[in-house]
C-alpha cells in the first residue's frame, strides 16, 4: 500500500480500510442505481464507477489483499457486465479491430 496518506477526489480519509470501504460503497452504490433503472447506464455513469476502481488499484500496487479481493473483483465484474449491456467497446479496441478486419479482407479478396 501507499505510505502517501489517504486522500480521493479532495476527501481525507483517517485509514486506508475506511477509504476502501468509502470507495468500494460508492461503486457499489452506483451499480445497484443503475440496475434498478434510477441513473443511465451511460460512459460517464461508468467512469464513477471505474476510477474508484482504478485509485484503489494504484493503491495496492502489486497485489490485492485478500480481504478486499473478492468486492474488487466483483465490482470490475458488474462494471464489466453493464458495459456489456449497452454494447461499449473502448474506442481504441474499435479501432484495433477495424485494422485487423481492414488487413484480413484485403487478404482474402
């Protein structure tokens, strides 16, 4: 973990543990409005939810403790599923895949 202090989005928190927990709540919180139909599945809805996740992976560094291992890895999972839902493909696997097609119909023709 870091030894830099426990700040997000200009909130200090007392632990890293009440941060996590802060975080993964938010996340969670956000997905579950978004099932139930009380906020859009939109890009930006999403991105709520995925810097959360991605400031507590920069905060473990290597390797996710086991106490918080299986919220994460839920909460990538449920990010992953709505991003499904609305068939989001990253701009940049688009473009990846349009190459690859681009390359392949040119050698089959």
């Amino acid at each position: 973990m870091n030894d830099f202090g426990f700040i997000f989005e200009g909130r200090n928190f007392a632990s890293f543990d009440e941060m996590a927990e802060t975080l993964f709540h938010e996340a969670n919180e956000r997905i579950v409005r978004m099932d139930i139909g009380e906020i859009q599945n939109t890009q930006e809805e999403r991105a709520y939810i995925k810097w959360r996740l991605v400031h507590m992976q920069a905060c473990f560094q290597k390797e996710i403790p086991d106490r918080y291992r299986s919220i994460y890895n839920s909460l990538w999972s449920q990010l992953y599923r709505l991003e499904h839902e609305v068939n989001y493909r990253h701009p940049y696997a688009v473009y990846l895949l349009e190459r690859v097609f681009a390359k392949t119909d040119k050698r089959v023709r």
